[in-house]
C-alpha cells in the first residue's frame, strides 16, 4: 500500500509573512517580489515584497519563505520548459 502522505501537499501560511510549502520539488524561479516552485501536485507562484526563500529541505520537501506575502496561484501540471522558452516561444 503507497504511503499517503506522498500524494499530500500541505501549504500553511502565517500572518501573511512566513510560508511553508510541502511536497516542493524543485525552485524554478527566486526573485524578492516573486518565487515559483514546482510541487507534487504542479506549479505554484508566490508573488509579493522582500520574499526570501529561508529554508530548502530535500528530505521532507518543504519549502520555507518569509516575506510579504500577497498572492498564491497555483497552475496545472509541472514546469517543463525553462523560463527564457517560454517567454522566446
């Protein structure tokens, strides 16, 4: 029997400052007003001021983040493409 907790994703964010993202693949873009990660369940983009990626861990695949947080989205399915592709399609 697979283990659920693999196929979970838990995101818990506090006061709109500190951000953890479980399930966090890999950081495809860090920049201080925004972050994009790929997850187990697909892309998120986290948008706001002085964002900061605090803590990367590959063993339980969290992802901490401290900033002003304004904005998660999350998009469908996992990054393939590099940033720069897809802006010069």
């Amino acid at each position: 029997m697979e283990n659920k907790q693999n196929n979970e994703q838990i995101i818990e964010l506090i006061n709109k400052q500190r951000l953890t993202v479980g399930g966090t693949d890999k950081v495809i873009s860090l920049k201080p007003d925004l972050i994009q990660l790929n997850t187990i369940l697909g892309g998120v983009i986290i948008t706001g001021d002085r964002l900061e990626l605090i803590k990367l861990d590959d063993q339980t695949k969290k992802a901490e983040i401290s900033g002003e947080i304004n904005s998660l989205k999350f998009v469908e399915g996992k990054s393939k493409q590099s940033f720069f592709r897809k802006i010069f399609k």
